[in-house]
C-alpha cells in the first residue's frame, strides 16, 4: 500500500454507501480505478466495472471462439435503516435495509442523508434507571427510534427527512494495535478497496494479461446480491473470482463446530461448497500453495451467501470461486480485519490472474 491508496481506502471507507444508494461511493472508487484501466461501465443500479483489455487483438479465444473474459469482484453496499414513520412529536421510526442489527443501535449516532444535506440524529433509549432490568429483553426493530432534536413532525418534515431516508451509523475507520482496521462496512468495501489495489498493481507493473478483465463493484448484495445479478448477465465472462468478508470465530460466543475455525491473520479464507467450481477452487489453492500464501479453508451448506453464487448461476453457468477475507464482529460499527489478510487477498487474487493464460476451460468433463 502506498500513500495514494491509503488515502483512497480511508475516504471510501469513511464514506457512506447505504444499499440501493451507492453512487456516490461508486464514484469514490471510480475515480480512484480510472488511471488503472483502459475504459469502465456502469448499469443501470450502479454497478461499476473498470475494463482492462487483453494484449490480443479481439481478446484471446475461448474454445467456443470468443473472447476470454475474467471478473474479480466485491460489492460496494452497506446496510442501513430507512425512516418507515415520523410521529407527530418528532420522532422517527425505523425499518431494516439489509442486515442491520437492532441490538446494537440503541445510542448509536446516525447520519440521515437527505436531499438538503446530512442530517445528524441518535438512536434514543431509556434510561437504566426507568427501565425494569429483570424484564430488558433485546429490542426489535419496532422498538428503535431516531431522535434527531425535532420537536414536531413539520420540523422533521423541514429538514428534509421523509419517509424513505436512509440513514448510517456514524462510525468511520482506524486502525488497532498496528494491526487492525476497525469500522463500519468493511463487510465489504474493503473488498472494493482489494479489487482496485489488484488493478493499481498490474498497471504499476506493466502486466498485460492475455484475457480482458472486468473488476465489478457490485450494488446491493445485501438485499440478496442483486448487483452481481444484473451483471453477471451483462457481462458473462468465463471465470468470476470473488470476494467479501467471512466470520472470525476467534472471539466469545462462536461455535467452531458450527461456523468453523478461522481466524484473523492467518490468511485468506477459501471456501468449498455447491456454488463454488471445484477445479477453479484447486486453481487458487495451487497458486497460493506456489506463492507461499498462508490461506485457510471453509465449508458452507447450500449457499456461500456471498455474489459468488449470483455469478456461479448466472446465464448457462459460471465458473466462480470465493476468496472471503476474515472479519471480527460483522454487521456492527466495529467491524475489524488483520492488515495482513487485506495484503494477502490482494495478493492472492494479483497472482491468480498472472497465472491465468486466458484459455482455460475449467469444465469438469470435457
């Protein structure tokens, strides 16, 4: 990481980018991965796609004949609340966009971002002191509030908050022990960042892969990955690698046996399960094994729940497989990953595509 890329990390990070309204973290990272690239894409919702083309005339041939097209791919979102009722004392009430979590928004700080500006408010609750301790139980989204210091709903009205605004927790990014990035919405805007160093170094290095690579930024994969969706369609390219955040199961109140043994700081997480092509997966595997990159291994049920299985289904079929980077504490404001797995993925992902000779067939029976 240079000083141009940790400035670019902080500013993405720190910005918000609230499912179904990413645009203008898109832009963020647009004008950051332009340089890096030969043209970009946006769809209609958003998604944003940096092109870098292949050395041969056309793009080298699949053995269908066309060109051989490679995605690396994370998604921009993060979750967020939209005001869902204002009562006629000023107060607003909530419901969820994405996964957000209603146990811990009690006196969080909150941005709404309206059409005049930001606007800053709290997530009240009552006193310890007024509250029958030996009945708390944890709040349901029907129990949040918004107080942003308004007396009466015209002046909620005034502010230029409605029903419909989205609003973020407050929290931005900082680091931890020397060791840590710690925030809101790494999950998985640190993936944005990732893809867009992978960019950064080809470009530094004068890399000219002999396929046409897409880096996508996907919209709204917390709604049910429908970014990776639309533009897997579009795009349909041969091999999609993709990236987003996995659970640390380090810390209290985790399972092994349920949710695995991994662990921030020991390397990238590759994951097995239906969505995810074998023989890509053992690709990857064999590169990190090659490059010295310490990786660990996951197994998931049905789905990885991830835009992995968007493109892993998309059109006749894609060959997908995931590198998933560990996070402590997901879907919270302290949201932490080890400095060195954000290097490793990069790296990972960096060395995968130079190994790529942008003909592989990755079909288990030819």
């Amino acid at each position: 990481m240079n000083e141009q890329s940790k400035e670019f990390l902080y500013k993405y990070l720190n910005n918000a980018s609230p499912t179904g309204f990413e645009s203008s973290g898109q832009q963020i990272w647009l004008d950051y991965i332009k340089p890096y690239t030969d043209e970009y894409i946006v769809d209609t919702y958003g998604t944003a796609v940096g092109v870098i083309r292949s050395n041969r005339t056309g793009g080298p041939a699949t053995p269908a004949g066309k060109e051989y097209k490679v995605v690396i791919e994370a998604h921009s979102d993060e979750i967020s609340w939209f005001v869902n009722f204002i009562s006629d004392d000023g107060y607003l009430f909530v419901r969820r966009n994405g996964g957000s979590d209603a146990l811990i928004a009690p006196s969080m700080r909150v941005n709404l971002h309206t059409k005049k500006g930001v606007v800053e408010g709290v997530f009240g609750w009552p006193a310890i002191h007024v509250r029958d301790l030996a009945k708390d139980v944890a709040p349901k989204v029907t129990d949040l509030f918004i107080d942003v210091g308004a007396a009466t709903k015209q002046e909620v009205l005034d502010m230029g908050i409605h029903v419909g605004t989205v609003c973020t927790f407050v929290d931005g990014l900082r680091e931890m022990n020397n060791r840590y990035y710690v925030g809101r919405a790494l999950d998985n805007r640190m993936g944005g960042f990732m893809i867009a160093e992978v960019a950064r170094l080809l470009k530094e290095n004068n890399v000219t892969l002999p396929f046409t690579l897409y880096v996508v930024n996907a919209v709204q994969e917390e709604i049910g990955l429908r970014g990776a969706e639309m533009i897997a369609r579009r795009l349909k390219p041969d091999l999609a690698i993709c990236t987003d955040v996995t659970h640390d199961t380090q810390s209290p109140k985790y399972d092994k046996k349920e949710q695995g043994d991994l662990k921030c700081g020991d390397g990238p997480v590759l994951c097995y399960g239906p969505a995810v092509q074998n023989n890509v997966l053992e690709y990857l595997i064999a590169v990190a094994e090659q490059k010295e990159i310490a990786f660990q291994r996951q197994a998931v049920s049905r789905s990885t729940g991830t835009d992995t299985d968007a493109f892993a289904y998309a059109t006749e079929g894609i060959a997908s497989a995931l590198i998933s980077l560990p996070l402590k504490y997901m879907h919270t404001t302290v949201e932490t990953v080890h400095m060195d797995d954000v290097q490793n993925v990069i790296k990972l992902m960096y060395e995968t595509l130079l190994s790529l000779k942008g003909t592989e067939d990755f079909r288990y029976i030819k």
